[in-house]
C-alpha cells in the first residue's frame, strides 16, 4: 500500500462539489459560452453592482499595500446597520471562511456538531475539518427539525449549524421557533444562524436576528455578501456575536481573509438599496416563473424562501444526473443534488426571466 498521509478524518472528506462553471461546460459539449445559461450556484443574475465596481475602481490603486486587517471601514458600516458595536463582527472570506472559522474556534477533534440532513454542504466539511463528530439530524419536510436538533444535542456537542433560509431545500425557520430552539440549547453549545439568503425574504418574514445576539452569548449570526450583494467572487462574509464569540473567531480567521477590494465592494454594496431592491423584485418575478412551469409539468418543488428552487424531476435515483445531463447539453447548467442525498432532484437558481424562460424550454425538451 502506498503512503498514506494526513489524518483519518481528512481522508475521509468528499470534495465539496461547485457548480460547473461556464467555459468548462463550454468545452465539454461543444457549446459557445455565450449562449450558456448558469443557474447552479444562487449567484445574483445581475452580477456586480455599478457602485461596487466603481468602489473597486478606485480601491486598485492601493493593492500594492495589505488590506485593513481590521476592515476598520466596514465593520463601521455593518456596525451601523445591524446596531450592533463593530467589536461584535467577524469579516470572512465569504461565510463558508466564517462556518470554517467558527468549527475551529469552538470545536476540538471528538467532540460533536448538530445539523440538519439536507442543509448545507459545507457544515460536514468545517466538522469533518476539525475532526469532529457530525450529528446529522433527519430533515422534516425537507427543512430542519429543531425539536429532534435540541433533543440530538448530546454531552459533547459544541456548535449547532442552522441555515435559514435552508440551502437546497429553501426551507425556511420563522422567528418564534428559532427563539424558541435558542431558549433550549446549553449555554456552552454556539449556535451558528447562517442566513445567506436572508435579503431575499418578504419583509413578513425579515427578523432582527443580528439583535438577538444580545440576548443569547452563544448565538453567531453569519451573513454573506455573495447572494443578493452579488458579490460571490469577491469572496466576503460575516458574523455578528458578542465579543467573547468574536474575540475567538478573529483569533482563528487569517489577519488579511477580506482583501482589498472586497472591503470597498461590500461597502458600496451595503448602502445599494435600489440593487437589493431590483434584486428581491426580480427574485419574486422568477420563483412565480418557475412555480407555474413546474406546476403545468406536474412536478413536485419544495416552496423556497431563496433565490432557487429545488424541484423533483423523477423518481428513480437516476433522474437528477439523468436530467442534469440532458439541460447541459442545451447550455443549461443547474446543480444536481444527489450528494445531498437528493437523487431525484435539481437546483435551480433564479435568474433574469429570459434565462429562466430558457431553462423552463430545456427542461421540457428533457423530460420530454
Ligand atoms: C451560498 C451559501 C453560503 C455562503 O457562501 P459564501 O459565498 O461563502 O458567502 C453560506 N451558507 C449557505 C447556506 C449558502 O447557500
């Protein structure tokens, strides 16, 4: 046997699966790029916002130095918006750097973490990385169970990974029953509430969940700059939790994890309410889209509180790879869900309604 190297629980990791980008979908089948639809990875279809690009514009002439290690200038911003002190933000390089930071500041090698099934990919991975031991909770109705979670938590536990709105599901959590859940966790078990998607919800459904962090020490709040922001490939995120939280999660994080050009992007982007708004409005247009084709298709979809929708294309466990295969061939990419144990179903992210409109004609074609 050849050498092997790394610990056990390394080995044991499954690579997490990113959606396909363009130009590789481009060269496999043949296809030109510009005719390629992405709908894989719940980015925002409008791309960057013009006050973000401007922001970087004029950040270039500063790469030459280190970034703020502190990101003095945006945690000032985020402070203000979310009312909380600025000693009570963690900056990521994106959320999943936060999910990733937070398993290693609160959890040791044998100890445990509390998720869902069906939640997100990366929860295993930041538990599997630290070595620790998942607990992974059955899914109710494809969203999470916070009864069984709060029942699951054992002597070991350490960290809790809610995501809410839920990705792929697109299940959401209201308020009181999260309230209710944080009310029954152990005092020593920190709560990660990753709320990537929480731009994207109604305003009946908004809640001041950054506030709560006042009430419950062991709550982190995580929020992302790559979904409604559209700001996925300049990588930022963060967290709100008092500052015993925060005070370990910046002593884990890399000192320059946001650089440059992500701190004046996220800005901009921040104080962008006509781009969120755009974005939140064109969200809608898209689910109502979506819901009436599969609906006329007779398809089975989880009702989603994102910008995605995941929907059953058949029964057997062959049929996401199967349809998946058939959308790429016509340039549509989606994400297939089967390592999330959902063989049967797609992904599929909301995008400007002529993209939409291509996907829903691709798909007829493949289940035709
Ligand atoms: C997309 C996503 C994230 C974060 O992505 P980043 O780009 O790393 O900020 C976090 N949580 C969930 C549930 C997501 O779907």
């Amino acid at each position: 046997m050849s050498q092997q190297f790394g610990p056990e629980y390394v080995r044991a990791i499954a690579p997490y699966q990113a959606g396909k980008p363009i130009a590789e979908v481009a060269r496999e089948f043949g296809l030109d790029e510009a005719n390629i639809v992405k709908l894989a990875s719940n980015e925002n279809p409008f791309g960057v916002p013009a006050s973000s690009q401007q922001a970087m514009a004029a950040a270039v002439a500063d790469l030459g130095r280190y970034p703020d290690a502190n990101g003095f200038d945006l945690k000032a911003a985020l402070a203000k918006r979310y009312e909380v002190p600025a000693d009570w933000i963690t900056l990521g390089n994106g959320s999943n750097d936060i999910l990733e930071i937070a398993a290693h500041a609160f959890v040791q090698k044998g100890q445990a973490v509390v998720y869902s099934q069906y939640s997100f990919a990366v929860y295993a991975l930041a538990t599997q990385g630290v070595g620790a031991r998942a607990i992974v909770v059955p899914a109710r109705e494809y969203g999470h169970d916070l009864d069984a979670m709060a029942a699951a938590i054992d002597a070991d536990t350490r960290l809790v990974f809610i995501a809410n709105p839920n990705n792929p599901t697109g299940t959401f959590i209201p308020a009181a029953q999260i309230e209710a859940f944080l009310n029954k966790v152990p005092a020593n078990v920190v709560v990660v509430l990753d709320e990537a998607y929480n731009e994207f919800l109604a305003p009946e459904h908004q809640f001041e969940s950054a506030q709560w962090a006042r009430k419950y020490p062991n709550l982190l709040v995580s929020r992302t700059f790559s979904k409604a922001y559209g700001l996925a490939g300049l990588r930022v995120g963060f967290a709100v939790a008092q500052p015993a939280l925060t005070d370990l999660m910046n002593r884990i994080r890399q000192p320059f994890n946001v650089n440059s050009l992500a701190q004046a992007a996220a800005i901009a982007a921040l104080n962008d309410k006509p781009f969120l708004e755009q974005g939140a409005k064109n969200n809608a247009a898209g689910y109502a889209q979506f819901v009436e084709a599969f609906d006329e298709l007779g398809l089975q979809y989880v009702p989603s509180f994102g910008n995605f929708v995941l929907v059953k294309v058949g029964d057997d466990d062959g049929a996401g790879a199967r349809i998946n295969l058939a959308l790429l061939k016509q340039g549509v990419i989606v994400r297939p869900v089967g390592n999330y144990g959902l063989p049967q179903w797609l992904r599929i992210s909301i995008g400007l309604p002529a993209e939409n409109a291509i996907f829903i004609a691709a798909l007829k074609k493949a289940l035709a």
